[in-house]
C-alpha cells in the first residue's frame, strides 16, 4: 500500500492505520498477487484497481455512522463485535476488515475450496487470530450469532436475504454491497419478504478517474 492510497483511506474514510497495518497489508498484497497468479481469486483486468475497487470498497462499510460505535460495543461479555462475511471470495470484505479491526471477530465463509485455502494462507502468515474460516454452503452452517452479516457481488437482495436472518442475533444488520441502482433489488426484498423494514442506503464513490457510485444497503432486524 502506497503513500497515497494510506491518504486516502485517511482522508475520505477517516481511519488511521498503524505501521504494523500497513506492513500487514503489504505482505498480504504480495500473497495475493503470487497466489492470483495461479489460482483465480479475481480477473487479471481488475487487478490493477485491487485498491480502489476492492480494499477501499470494503473498507467503505465505516461510512455507515453505525458501524465503528457497533464495532466497539460489548457482545456476549466480549468487547466488540463479530461479523460474517458469507461468499467473501478472495476475502472482500472479510480479510480486509479483520485486518483493520482487530477488535472484531470476523467469519470468513466461502463455498469454493480454493479461496478459502488462501483464506487460510493469509491468517497464517498474517497472524490473524479474530479471523475465522468457514468452508462451505453458509445453508448448511448452524446460526453463528453473529451481529454483523455482509454479503458483496453475491447475488440479489431478495434471494441472499434468508441467509442473513439465519445467522444474526436475535438483533443484527444484513449489510449488502451494491452498484448505483439499487431501487428495483430493495422493493424486490421488501415485496418477497414480509415484515421487512425498509433499508437505510448509503451511497459512496469509489477513487478512481470515472465516477463510480456505490451504495451499502443496511437491513436492520
């Protein structure tokens, strides 16, 4: 991670990382890229943009006002929060959330064997105790109780929505990760799901030269 790109996380995310951090992330970036290129976590096009499309965009979840105070918070007698990622491929959001918050206890879950053997590289050589790894179908997992369920380039809002619910608390957010319109996939969830209150949006923009508009959509249970 380069000078400008640790500005930007500071500037337009307000978050502050530590020496230790931005050695972690470095390291992380060389076993992606030599892990990449022999197993396909992303497309090689995207590549070049692995910190505007990928790291800051996970990273944008602190925009929602709720999400540090929530982080911070004592649950189950623990002090902070605990989080899943379901379908987090090569660990967007989920490895780069655990690294930045050490505080939270992460579940990373994915179907595709291949990604979560990286997965598991990367807690190795990183270190990361409050992360957790969970391969399989996020169906055939016990509820994890968590309080926090993210799901990005996963699939439609009305469908994923189940599987949320599933494994939140009694209390919890189903946090999706969506493109500019976002309109038709809400009022989609809120006709197929009854009861459903209606989402807070938070749109953001990701750094990069062509405007590109990005939206967290918050269910709160």
């Amino acid at each position: 991670m380069n000078k400008n790109q640790i500005l930007t996380i500071e500037n337009k995310l307000s978050l502050k990382l530590s020496k230790e951090q931005v050695l972690a992330f470095e390291k992380w970036e060389e076993l992606f890229l030599e892990y990449n290129s022999h197993t396909n976590l992303m497309s090689k096009n995207e590549v070049p943009n692995l910190f505007e499309k990928h790291i800051y965009d996970s990273l944008s979840i602190v925009l929602w006002k709720k999400f540090l105070p929530l982080l911070n918070s004592k649950t189950d007698g623990q002090s902070g929060a605990k989080l899943m990622d379901i379908g987090t491929g090569g660990g967007f959001p989920s490895i780069i959330l655990a690294l930045v918050f050490p505080q939270i206890t992460v579940i990373a879950n994915d179907s595709r064997q291949k990604k979560t053997k990286f997965l598991e590289l990367i807690k190795e050589n990183l270190g990361l105790q409050n992360l957790q790894i969970l391969y399989g179908r996020a169906e055939d997992f016990p509820c994890q109780n968590v309080d926090i369920v993210t799901f990005r380039a996963v699939g439609k809002i009305k469908d994923i929505l189940p599987l949320a619910k599933a494994h939140l608390k009694q209390v919890g957010y189903g946090i999706f990760y969506k493109a500019k319109e976002v309109e038709t996939e809400i009022e989609e969830a809120l006709s197929a799901h009854k009861n459903l209150k209606t989402p807070e949006i938070v749109p953001y923009s990701l750094p990069v030269d062509i405007e590109t508009t990005r939206n967290l959509v918050v269910f709160d249970f």
